[in-house]
C-alpha cells in the first residue's frame, strides 16, 4: 500500500484517503522530514499536511502536468462581462 511519502513532488495524483472520501485530484507542494504538504485541487485549492508515514487508502491514478491541467480546466470559471471590462479598466490606468 502507497504512503503520502511514496508520492513524488510536483505530480499530479488521484487518490482516495479513506473508504468513505471522494475521489481528489492532488499534488506535493513539500515534503519535510517527517511530513508532505499536499494541495487538493477540486472543488477548490485546498493545502493540507500528512504524515509521509501515513498510507494512502487508494492510489487511484498518477496524472501528468497536461491532464492534470485538462482536469482542472473542467471547473474554471469563465470572467463574466463585469470582470472582463474591470480588467480592461484597470489596464487603461496603467498607460
């Protein structure tokens, strides 16, 4: 069975913590002596630490950094009209 320390910084995994979790996308931010940082990605970006000796319930599947990023796109929230005028606002400032 994988434990959090088996897993390799700046890879993108799907995993299960325990039996009753969702599945989650995430990646290792750090790892220290005793403990990795990870981030969960969806719903949204979440940080959290685990002990490196602690096992993974279910390593589902190990993503490269393009489909981790197609993934991620599933829920990124397009700028609204607002926002997008905001943006171009603030950059006509600038000059």
């Amino acid at each position: 069975m994988a434990t959090f320390g088996d897993l390799k910084p700046n890879t993108y995994y799907l995993i299960q913590v325990d039996d009753e979790s969702d599945i989650e996308l995430i990646s290792v931010l750090l790892t220290t002596k005793e403990a990795v940082l990870l981030r969960s990605y969806l719903p949204q970006a979440e940080d959290f630490f685990q002990y490196k000796d602690e096992a993974v319930f279910k390593l589902v599947e190990e993503f490269d950094q393009e489909t981790a990023e197609k993934f991620q796109a599933l829920y990124e929230e397009p700028a609204t009209e607002e926002q997008q005028e905001y943006f171009e606002f603030e950059e006509d400032d600038e000059e």
